[in-house]
C-alpha cells in the first residue's frame, strides 16, 4: 500500500495536482493605457484627411511640417519615434488590419468605463457597466486580485488622467490606491518633486473639468515608482481622447508624441533600476476606437463605425521580439488580465476572464 501511495503522489505531481514551478522572468507588470488613440495613427502616422488642416494652428506653423511624410513608415516614426525603435525592436505591436492583425473589445459599449472595466476584469459587463457615470465597480480588477496576495499588499498602485479611475478600480473596495483626476499626491514623506507637482497642478488647470493634463499624471507615476518601487503600476494616460472630443487634431497628434516620450521614459527607468531591469513586462493599449472620417473621428460609441477596433503593444523578458506582427489573428483586450497573471506566474482567480494572449508568454 505504502508504494502505491507513493506512486500515486508523484503521479499528482507530474500531472499538476500540485503547484506549477514559476517559468517566467517577469517580476513586475507595467500596464500602460492611453485613451482614444486610433490603430490608424499608430501603424499610419498622421492622418491625411485631418493633417493639413492648418488654420487651427496659425501661431505653431503648418502640420505638415511637423508630422507629414508620403511614406507612412516615415509618418508613424515622426508621430511615435521610440514606439518605432525600441518597442518595434525588442517587442510586439498587434493591430495593424492592413496584415490581418486584429484587436478588438468584446464590450459592445465602445466607450471608457467598458473599455477599462474590460481590459482590468478580463471580461465584458454590458450589462452593469454602461455608463461613464461615477459609480464604482462591482467587478474584481486585476490590480485587486494582486492587491489581496500577500506577496503584492501594498505594491499595487494606479495613476489616471480621469477622474473616474478611483471608481473603475473600486479604491474605496480594492484598497488600491488610486491617483486620478485632480487628485494630489499625499502623506508625510513627500518628496520635493511631489510638492512641486501638487502646486503646479493647482495653478495649472487644463481645459477639462474631470481629466487633467497627462504631464500630471506621468511625473506622480514617476516619482511614485521611484520612491515605493511598485510590482504592478498601472498609468492611464487621457489626453488624445480628449483632444479628439474638441476637434483637435493638432493637439491630439501632439498629445500622441508627448505619449510616446513618456512610453521611453518609462521603459528607460526600468532599464536603469536593479528592482526593474530585466524582470519587468510593459503593456500597452487603449480603451476603444473611433471614427475614420471628418464627421466621426471625434467621436465613438456603439454608433460609430470602427470604435471596436484597438491595438496593443508588449515589451519585457518573457515576450518574443518580434515587432510589428503581420499575420490573421483577433486578440481582445479582455485577454491582457489572465496574460498578465500568466507573465507573473499565477493563475487568474476568475474563471470566466477571457484566455491568455500566448504570443506575450515565452
């Protein structure tokens, strides 16, 4: 009997009765979000239907100048530099439906608080979630699932231009502390910069009753990384959405740029720190789509052809480099959740979350 028992228990552990050992480099997630910023842009550059449309910055010079090239290869380096280099060389960027690239939300929605929800959750919640309204979440985040486990209690952190990021991620629930909208950063231990940051943010106000200026947000995240040094950050950048909402194609090429060089900065503090270097994955994406021409690219929505079609981009240890991926596939932005326990070596606590994006994994 004694060898039966015996046989049986190594039988369990070869078959997976007990825990899987950790295959993974990543350490630490960096989940990076920017609202509203089309596919088109990303693989195209600036678009020719809005570029050379001046008159809305007479006092900046011509667009044209600025962002135009003939070649699109040429236009998306001018809009997103390290976007094309370093993420394109060292990572994956999924999208691109000219080759057959799809990714899509499974929220029929087409708008942020779906959008978020889906891409934090690992599922659609049409039913629940269909407002933009400040109400906060009855579905469980990824970044509250970490928060519970012993091993990440206090290493979960969020930043967010909207103000409806504390309730998205349910801060008040979660215990996840949340830096969004107007919000300044706060305790006995600031540093000069954080100080620095809450005055500036007061005097300076942006033209947007509930979402603030990215800079604001970006430089909290920073300072926030190096002084607690979180395992998962997740940052949400606001700005081209925004833009696009007013008509303003200028500002939202420019927000885009400015987007980018935050994007390095990120990934080159990561490479510079012993908690973050070469244990560390970054993933990108956006919350929808939108329109395609002058009468609906300001807007999206269910009503709005194209508002389901998004990208999304990874770099880290663990994930293959192989660029700009040109091959038929549909990715969902309910699949980032599980691929993101699946990176840190842990199963998804939720069942019903969508599957894992296998070519993010080794």
């Amino acid at each position: 009997m004694k060898k039966t028992a015996i046989l049986l228990m190594v039988m369990g552990l070869a078959f997976g009765n007990a825990p899987a050992q950790k295959t993974t480099q990543t350490e630490n997630i960096f989940l990076i979000t920017v609202d509203g910023l089309r596919w088109q842009e990303l693989f195209k550059g600036a678009d020719s239907l809005f570029v050379d449309d001046t008159g809305m910055i007479k006092s900046q010079g011509s667009l044209l100048n600025e962002f135009w090239h003939s070649d699109p290869l040429k236009r998306r380096e001018m809009l997103m530099p390290f976007t094309w280099s370093t993420l394109a060389r060292e990572g994956q960027i999924h999208g691109n439906r000219a080759y057959g690239s799809q990714v899509d939300l499974r929220n029929d929605m087409l708008f942020s608080y779906p959008g978020y929800n889906e891409i934090l959750t690992g599922s659609a919640d049409d039913e629940r979630i269909n407002s933009n309204a400040k109400t906060n979440n009855p579905n469980i985040t990824l970044l509250e699932h970490l928060h519970n486990m012993p091993e990440y209690n206090g290493k979960v952190m969020a930043f967010g231009s909207w103000d409806v990021f504390p309730y998205i991620v349910n801060e008040e629930r979660s215990g996840v502390p949340v830096n969004a909208g107007f919000d300044r950063a706060e305790g006995s231990d600031l540093t000069a910069a954080e100080r620095l940051i809450n005055r500036m943010q007061q005097e300076i106000r942006g033209p947007w009753g509930g979402v603030r200026l990215d800079p604001f947000t970006h430089h909290y995240a920073l300072e926030a990384l190096k002084k607690s040094a979180p395992k998962l950050v997740y940052i949400a950048y606001g700005e081209p959405d925004d833009w696009a909402h007013g008509n303003r194609y200028d500002e939202y090429l420019h927000s885009i740029r400015q987007f980018d060089a935050y994007l390095k900065e990120l990934w080159e503090y990561i490479q510079s720190s012993p908690q973050y270097k070469d244990k560390t994955s970054m993933i990108i994406t956006t919350d929808h789509g939108r329109g395609i021409d002058k009468a609906t690219w300001t807007g999206h929505g269910s009503g709005i052809p194209r508002s389901r079609e998004i990208w999304l981009a990874a770099i880290g240890p663990d994930t293959p480099a192989v660029g700009e991926v040109k091959k038929d596939e549909v990715l969902y932005a309910a699949m980032i959740a599980r691929t993101i326990f699946q990176l840190l070596g842990l199963p998804y606590p939720d069942e019903e979350a969508d599957a894992v994006i296998s070519d993010l994994l080794p």
